[in-house]
C-alpha cells in the first residue's frame, strides 16, 4: 500500500480544498477530514488508475495555519 500526502487548505465556503503533491493534478475538495481522504483517495485512484484499497492518506492539516 502506498502512502500519499493530502494536504487541507483553510475553508472556503463550505469546503476544504485538498492537494496531493505526489501526484501532479491532484486538487479535490471535502466538508470535513473524512470527505478529505475519501476525496483525495478517488482523485488518486482515477489519476494513477490504482485500485482504491492500495491508497494510504496521511492528512497534513493547515487549516488554521495563517500564512
């Protein structure tokens, strides 16, 4: 199982918007963190056209953080 990094940017609106550096192109949304790796892991399976149950997310929360 691979392991990848979703990232979670602050609220915009009713969403978090989600990035995975480790795959290109990979930008999704969710309400809350479990929508987050539930989005994140089909944005990644549908990139890398890997099964679903071979995504690991590791969530690198920056919702709070002020830039």
């Amino acid at each position: 199982m691979k392991a990848y990094t979703a990232i979670v940017g602050p609220r915009d609106g009713e969403w978090f918007p989600v990035e995975v550096p480790e795959v290109p192109g990979v930008f999704t949304q969710g309400r809350d963190l479990v929508e987050v790796e539930e989005m994140a892991r089909e944005a990644i399976s549908m990139m890398l056209d890997v099964p679903i149950g071979e995504i690991a997310i590791r969530i690198d929360d920056q919702r709070l953080q002020i830039a």
